[in-house]
C-alpha cells in the first residue's frame, strides 16, 4: 500500500469493535479545532494508526470526547498530497505531555489536496 504501513497484529486486538482493518502509520497530520479552554488550535502531529473509517492521533492540545476537529494527512511517497476530514474525537487517553485521541471520520471518502512548496 503505502511506505512503511503495517497491519496491526489481529491477536493484540480481540477485543476490537471497529468494523474496519487498521494499519499503523506514523504519517504526519495537521489538526485544527477547539481545545478544552475554548480556543482555537491548529496543531502539527502524526497518526499511530488508520482505518477507512477513523484513526488514532497524538495530541498536546487537551480536547474532549464529542470534539469535532478538522484532520489533514500527509500522504507519504505522494509529494504535496494530503487526505482532508472531519472528524469527532470518540476517545480521549490523557497522558502526561500528549493525548492519545480516537477520531471518527465523517466519512469514508477523503478530500484530496495538493499544497505546493514556496
């Protein structure tokens, strides 16, 4: 598929309710919403993992379950093209300097960008 994606192991994840296959990613991610303070951030991460209908992000921004967020991926050996969704944070693991937070896509299909360089 793409450069350095893995399946996750099914054995790790018996317990699992998603409906879709995921794979372990990496991939950088831009994701802009409202924090737990009410203000606006636009935050530069990456992905531990993907699915067609979610992914789980690293966060330093606090946000809570219900949040809605704007997510773009950078596609890795695609030069300029990122995947755009919205999203809603469905699971928020607060950590000591970064959150690990589930997001559910609004949809399966992605908007294509293409940024340019200057």
């Amino acid at each position: 598929m793409y450069e350095g994606v893995q399946t996750l192991n099914e054995d790790t994840c018996l317990e699992e309710r998603r409906r879709a296959r995921r794979y372990r990613v990496g991939w950088q991610v831009r994701v802009v919403g409202i924090d737990n303070s009410a203000r606006l951030f636009d935050e530069l991460t990456h992905l531990r993992d993907i699915s067609v209908g979610g992914a789980y992000a690293y966060f330093s921004t606090a946000i809570q379950v219900g949040s809605r967020v704007s997510v773009t991926i950078k596609l890795p050996s695609m030069i300029e093209t990122w995947m755009s969704y919205t999203a809603t944070a469905v699971r928020v693991d607060t950590g000591f300097q970064v959150n690990g937070v589930g997001l559910q896509f609004d949809s399966n299909r992605p908007e294509f960008k293409r940024y340019c360089s200057s």
